[in-house]
C-alpha cells in the first residue's frame, strides 16, 4: 500500500498552496489528488491540523456537500477561466468593434 504524503513532508510552499487550493471553490479534491498525492480524507486532516479551531470549522462547513468540490458532481466541463470575448484561436485578438 503506497504512503500518502503528510503535513511533515510537505514543504512550506507546498503546504501553503494545498491550503489555498482546499480553500477554492473551484478546485476539486481530485485536482489536489493529482498534484500532492493526498486523497479527500488526508486533505481533511491536514486542514484540521493547520488551521484554527473557527477556521476549521468555516472551511468543513463550506466544502461539506459543495458539488464543485468533487468533479464527478461538478457541472463545470472546463473549469479554466475564459473570456467570453475570447477567440477559439487567432491570438486572443478582440475585434474592433
């Protein structure tokens, strides 16, 4: 069975960006599986662990049943953030108008 990394082996900066990633409503669970290794339920641990008794609770209630947490829930296909202005190719040149 493979170890899943924990608080004590990730860096600073990589424990920071895992913290602003579970933050984001946005990013899925599977997104942080992917980059950090770290499944739902370690990522869970690791916030309860770094922050604060009020921030934990703030951040459970918020992620708890939020579909976009999960990307099998999420109705969101590309979750990159694009102009409705923007072309498809063309180097992202808006026409005059």
């Amino acid at each position: 069975m493979k170890q899943q990394p924990s608080s004590t082996t990730l860096t600073e900066r990589e424990l920071d960006r895992l913290i602003e990633m579970a933050w984001e409503d946005r990013t899925p669970f599977e997104a942080i599986q992917s980059q950090f290794g770290l499944s739902e339920s370690a990522v869970i641990t690791i916030m309860r662990q770094q922050l604060t008794p009020n921030g934990w609770r703030r951040w459970r209630a918020r992620v708890q049943g939020r579909a976009t947490k999960h990307a099998v829930l999420s109705a969101v296909t590309d979750s990159r953030f694009k102009s409705s202005r923007q072309r498809q190719v063309s180097h992202n040149k808006i026409s005059k108008r």
